[in-house]
C-alpha cells in the first residue's frame, strides 16, 4: 500500500518524481504530495518550447483544476501571463530559479494582468510560488503551486522546499524528452515518455541490474547478439566490451546529471553497428527506483535494418512496395532516384508517395525520413 501524499517523506516524494516517467500515478502522487508539503491548494508541471512557448507538456492536480480552466490557460498563456513573467524576472535578473509571486509581480502588474486575475480567480487562488528551469536552447519547464484567497502567502521554507524538487524535476523531465520526444504537438503526459519511445531504453544499477526496460528495449535484447540478459541482469557478450559498458555505467550514476554528457559505445557485428549511450538518471550513492541508483541505457542501430521495412508496415500500414520506398526516401533518394533504383515509372512514385504521405500523417520527405529511422 502507497503512504498517502500527506505522509511522503522527501525520499518518497523524490522517488515519484522519477517513477513518474514511465506511470503517470506516479506524476499525480509527487505534486499532490508537494502540494500537501507546501500547504498549498493546486499545483502543476508545465512544458513549454523555449523558442515557440508552445506547450509541450502539462499536468495539474488541486482545488479548480476543471478541464475549461486549464484549457482556457493551456490557450491564452503565453499572451499575458504575468506568471511566468514573474519567473523569467525571478529566474533572469534575480539570479534564482524560485519565485515568489508576491514578491516578482506587483501589485500594479497585478491589476494590470486581466487575463492572469480571470483564471486565478476561477480556480479560487491567489498567492503563487514556483520555479522555472531552462533546458539550454529546448524549453522551460516551470512547476507551480497556488493557495487561496484569504491565506496566507508562501514564505521562504516553501521556497527552499521548491528549490529541492527542482533539479529533480529537471532530471526527469529531460530523460523523458530524450525518449519521449515531447513535441511541440498536443500536449502529451511527460510520464508515458518512457514507455512510448521508439528508441530501446533501459534503466540499470551499477551492477548491472535492470530497473525497467521499455517494449523496444526488451525486443532488442532478445534480437541482437551483442546484449544479453543473466539473471535480470544486463550484460554484453563480449567480456572485453562487457567491462567497457560497466564502466560507463558506473561513471554515469556518479556524475553531476545537470552537467554531464553521456557516456558512448560503438560496437559492431559482421552485419550490423549500434551505439550506447549511457547517461545519469537519478542522483549519486542513491536508493531511487529500488535499492541502487540507475543510468539510463539507450541502444540504437546505426542504419536502417533489414526488420525496419516490417516495422513500417506494422507501424503506418504501408504496403511492401510503400515501406520500401519510405526507406529510400530516408536514404536520401529523389523520386527520380527511386522510380530508377525499383525499376518503376515516376508517376508510379509519386502516386505512392501521397500515399505514404498520407499514412505516415506527414507532408515532408525530411518528416518521412525522421520517422523511418526512428523505426529502424
């Protein structure tokens, strides 16, 4: 039986964070239980592009959450959102990654800030505290936590209780982007990231044992000769390599995530490359996702192999002639090129490019291309 979020200790509540990336209960358990820590009324997680402020991603849970008020946010925001000007003020000139609202935004911007009082005000709040976090050039991501008219406003222990949830936040949610792909499309729940991605994934302790591995991930380890799976374990074939990748492993989880590159394989059979990387997951020397701390492992073929036009037909429906022709494209083939090297009229290509196209839900051969080797 899971504490409820009242009863999180910090360690839990940390833990749910990370969890949170592949079980979206998860997602909801770590901010209501910070919304209970902070005595706060709601409380939410928002992903935002950097460049285009488009939403990426977003979850909130608490007092006025209804569907028309998120969605009426979701729409106006990133118009006249004193919030997060706030936090760019909090973040940018303040040198602090916590904001206060009380503090960052006046009374007089306040007033001025119709849009901002209408949603509050439907959600029933008034005082805000938060934090913003930039992810170099791809987005921000703030969370945010309320409380209601007539309390009392966030002080300085809430603040330092945001600022510990913060780089955890930040971890989790560039794992997520690096396998979740969080486009800048619906919003889609940062939590199904893990499980969603195309790219084989796992999460594994210093000593090799599997945390969680996504669909693809278990497929490549049955498939491909250079990974094998002992006793829950994961391991290379090859012993030589096999201490190569446990090094790198063993460096990742003791790395600073915020600042660390990953760490790289590239191996090789007779037929077939593929590339590890290896990158930090949770903090050092911890017990996050069972007793060891986990890097994240990310296999990928170098190429497009011979399963990717199967995948394509499983995938988009394409036809044996259609998958074969996306492959091309993907290959870097004009219609000319493939009409030549299939033996096929180019009005034939064409014809079967719209409807590729069509299948794939794509208009661009460059979007084609991304989604063939994503697949392979």
């Amino acid at each position: 039986m899971q504490p409820s979020p009242e009863s999180l200790s910090d360690a839990d509540l940390i833990e749910a964070i990370y969890a949170g990336i592949a079980d979206g209960a998860e997602t909801e358990r770590a901010i209501r239980g910070a919304i209970a820590r902070l005595d706060a009324s709601g409380g939410n997680i928002h992903v935002v592009g950097a460049q285009s402020l488009e939403t990426r991603y977003f979850v909130g849970f608490g007092e006025g959450y209804t569907q028309d008020a998120v969605t009426a946010f979701l729409d106006h925001w990133q118009y006249a959102n004193a919030h997060r000007e706030a936090m760019r003020r909090a973040y940018v000139k303040h040198g602090a990654s916590v904001y206060l609202c009380h503090e960052h935004i006046s009374e007089r911007d306040w007033q001025k800030a119709a849009y901002f009082q209408e949603f509050f005000s439907k959600i029933g709040q008034r005082w805000l505290a938060g934090g913003m976090i930039r992810l170099d050039d791809q987005a921000e991501v703030s969370i945010a936590f309320s409380r209601a008219l007539g309390t009392e406003p966030f002080g300085e222990t809430e603040a330092r209780f945001i600022q510990k949830l913060l780089p955890h936040v930040e971890r989790a949610t560039r794992v997520a982007m690096k396998l979740g792909r969080l486009g800048a499309s619906a919003p889609v729940p940062l939590t199904a990231g893990l499980l969603v991605a195309n790219t084989p994934s796992a999460l594994v302790g210093s000593d090799g044992k599997i945390a969680w591995t996504n669909p693809s991930g278990n497929a490549l380890i049955e498939e491909c000769p250079l990974v094998t799976r002992e006793q829950d374990r994961l391991k290379l074939t090859r012993p030589s390599e096999d201490q190569l990748f446990k090094r790198a492993i063993t460096k990742a989880i003791n790395k600073d995530v915020l600042s660390a590159g990953p760490e790289r394989l590239s191996l090789y059979t007779d037929s077939e490359a593929y590339d590890f990387e290896v990158l930090p997951a949770s903090l050092p020397n911890t017990g996050l996702m069972g007793a060891v701390s986990v890097a994240l492992v990310m296999i990928r073929r170098r190429g497009i192999s011979q399963a990717t036009a199967a995948r394509l037909r499983d995938l988009y429906g394409f036809t044996r002639a259609e998958a074969d022709l996306a492959i091309l494209v993907a290959k870097g083939h004009s219609i000319d090129e493939a009409a030549v090297a299939r033996g096929v009229k180019v009005s034939t290509v064409k014809a079967q490019m719209r409807s590729v196209f069509s299948k794939a839900d794509v208009s661009r051969a460059n979007a084609l291309a991304a989604k063939v080797w994503s697949a392979s």
